[in-house]
C-alpha cells in the first residue's frame, strides 16, 4: 500500500504517519525530516535546502524528489510507504508518477487532513519532539504521560523545530495554498483522494485513515 497524507503544516501528517509506522509496519518518507537531517549534517542539499526552510518556502522540486527516488530504490518493494509532505507541486506529483512507475509501485490513496488554519499556529507553536528518538508532542494537546519523559523511549532531552514560529508558519501555509491545495485535482481524477477531519482527536483521525485503508 502506498498513501500520501497531504494537509497544511500542523495538520498531523508526521503524528498520524508515526502510527500508521506503529500499527502497520508501513514506511514513512518525510521529506521535511530529510531536508532537517540533512541541515543538521551540513551535506550540499543541506547547505541549500537551510534558508529556503527558514523562511517557510519551499525547497526545489529536483532536490526532495531525488531523496524521495534514493530512499524507495533502496527498498524492497513489499514495504507499504507513507509520502509525508511530498508531493507538494504539480511538478513533484509528475516526478512522483515516475518515480513509482520505475519502483513498480502503485499509488492507492491521497488522504487529505481537513483542518481549521486559525488552530494551526497554536498547534505549531506548541509542539515538541524528543532529542533522541523523534517522538512528536505538543504542549497541551498531546504531552508526555510523564512531564519531561518520552513516552517512546525514556528520552528527557526535547527540542523544537526553528521553523516553528508564527511569521514562518503564515508562510507555510501561503506555500500550500498556493502550490500544494491545487494538486488535488490530480488525485481526484483518479478517484483516490477521501478527506478526514484533522481537527478530530488523534485517535479518531487515525481510525478513520484505518478505515479508508481496509477500504
Ligand atoms: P515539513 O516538515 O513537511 O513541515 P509541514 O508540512 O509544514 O508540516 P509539519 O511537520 O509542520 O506538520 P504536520 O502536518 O506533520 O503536523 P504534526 O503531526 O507535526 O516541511 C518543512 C519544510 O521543509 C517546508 O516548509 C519546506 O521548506 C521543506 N519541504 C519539505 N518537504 C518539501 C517538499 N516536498 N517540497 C519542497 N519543500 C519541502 O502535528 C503538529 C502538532 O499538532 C504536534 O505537536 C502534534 O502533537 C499536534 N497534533 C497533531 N494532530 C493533532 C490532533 N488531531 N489534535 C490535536 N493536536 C494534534
């Protein structure tokens, strides 16, 4: 199964792919998390990819397509895969065609996360991940069991994203308006795009990803 969970920034693509990775054994390809990873290493991509993200703008579409084309030739093909935050232009969605047609692979669902914008800023400024293992929080909606703790694994070190500020979030969400929202039309043409409320508590959002992929 091959799904991409499309919505603007703080709509839950990365929580509801960390469950859909824990319920399923699928893969999650987050080309922000690539880009991050590659700032942090300071690779070429990463010296390129660090203001444009900064800013809230998007990355060129050469750049997250040939990571997302390295990470699914290395894999078998048995292996279900989450596109997170990718495709997110008409020119990523035609490069996506490619890619998956040269890995034998097949596109089965777009799930939009419909959410309210007015909630996100308050979503995104309140979120947290933990330093080691990535598990993802937020301040007063989703907090470790135990304050300071990560649930996942023991973790006390947390961190937030730089991009995580008010005035880069308004741009993220300009960005997908602009250039993300238009690519539906794409998926609905083929008839494999469902919509979901994001706004719903996480469990119910990821019940009813679970029901659109037992179909
Ligand atoms: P990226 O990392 O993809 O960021 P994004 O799309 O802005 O999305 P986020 O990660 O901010 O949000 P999310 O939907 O994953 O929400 P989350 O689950 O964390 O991209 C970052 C940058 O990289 C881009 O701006 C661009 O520069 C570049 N880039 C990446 N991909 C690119 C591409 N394809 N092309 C070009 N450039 C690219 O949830 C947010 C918070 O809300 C969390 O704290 C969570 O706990 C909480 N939460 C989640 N669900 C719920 C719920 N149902 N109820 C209450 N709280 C919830």
């Amino acid at each position: 199964m091959n799904i991409i969970l499309l919505g603007p920034p703080g709509a839950g693509k990365g929580t509801q792919s960390a469950g859909l990775v824990e319920r399923h054994g699928m893969r999650q390809l987050s080309t922000g998390d690539m880009l991050r990873a590659a700032v942090k290493a300071g690779t070429p991509v990463g010296l390129k990819a660090k203001e444009v993200m900064d800013r809230g703008e998007l990355v060129s579409d050469e750049i997250v397509s040939d990571l997302i084309d390295a990470e699914l030739a290395a894999m078998g093909q048995e292996t279900g895969v989450i596109f997170d935050g990718y495709p997110r232009t008409a020119a990523q969605a035609e490069m996506l065609d490619a890619i998956l047609a040269r890995n034998g692979r097949v596109l089965d669902h777009v799930i939009e996360l419909e959410v309210d914008e007015d909630a996100l800023v308050e979503r995104i400024t309140g979120r947290f991940s933990c330093a080691n293992c990535g598990a993802l929080y937020h301040d007063t909606a989703n907090p470790p069991a135990t304050p300071g703790v990560c649930d996942s694994c023991g973790g006390t070190e947390f961190k937030r994203r730089p991009d995580d500020n008010e005035k880069t979030v308004r741009t993220r969400m300009q960005e997908y308006r602009a250039k993300t929202a238009p690519i539906l039309p794409i998926y609905e043409a083929r008839g494999i795009v469902s919509r979901i409320d994001g706004m719903a508590p996480i469990d119910t959002v990821a019940e009813q990803i679970d029901a659109i992929l037992r179909g």
